[in-house]
C-alpha cells in the first residue's frame, strides 16, 4: 500500500494545525479552527499566536496544557486576550 505524500512547499512540510486560542467574533480565528496547510501566512510570525496551533495528534494534550495554571500554552492563551483587548480600545 502506497503511502500518503504530504503537501510540500519550498522543503517544509504542510501539515494541518488546531488552533486553541480564544475566538473573537471580529477576528478570522475561531477556537479549535482547523486549518490544513499549517499555520496561516498572518500569523507565522505572530510572536503570541504562532505558538497557539498545534497538530491535531497534539490537541488533548495542547488542551490540558492551557487549562494548566503557569503552562506556556496557558500564558500564550491569556497573552492573546490581553493583545485582543489592547487592540478592540484603540
């Protein structure tokens, strides 16, 4: 049985990613938004929300890991909402 070729582009490898930060209504991300081909272009070099996608192998643990108090994930979560709210007074 022939293996599955993954979508390549210019040497890395397109992988699908779950994003598991917080959805606002007046932005593109929704929580656990999948998005097959990585990480989208806008947000790859976020230095907040690059780190909240994660393969979908990766989601339950990605998940306790931000209900966990003092986690990296759980600070990038609550990153991205103080970023959100400095962003929605302006």
């Amino acid at each position: 049985m022939a293996k599955a070729k993954k979508k390549v582009e210019t040497g890395k490898e397109k992988t699908p990613v779950v994003y598991i930060g917080p959805g606002f209504k007046d932005s593109l991300l929704s929580t656990y938004m999948v998005f097959a081909d990585g990480i989208p272009a806008e947000f790859q070099q976020d230095p907040v929300l690059k780190h909240l996608f994660v393969p979908p192998e990766d989601l339950n643990r990605a998940r306790a890991e931000v209900a966990r108090q003092g986690s990296s994930l759980h600070i990038f979560y609550h990153e991205a909402l103080k970023q959100h709210a400095k962003g929605a007074k302006k």
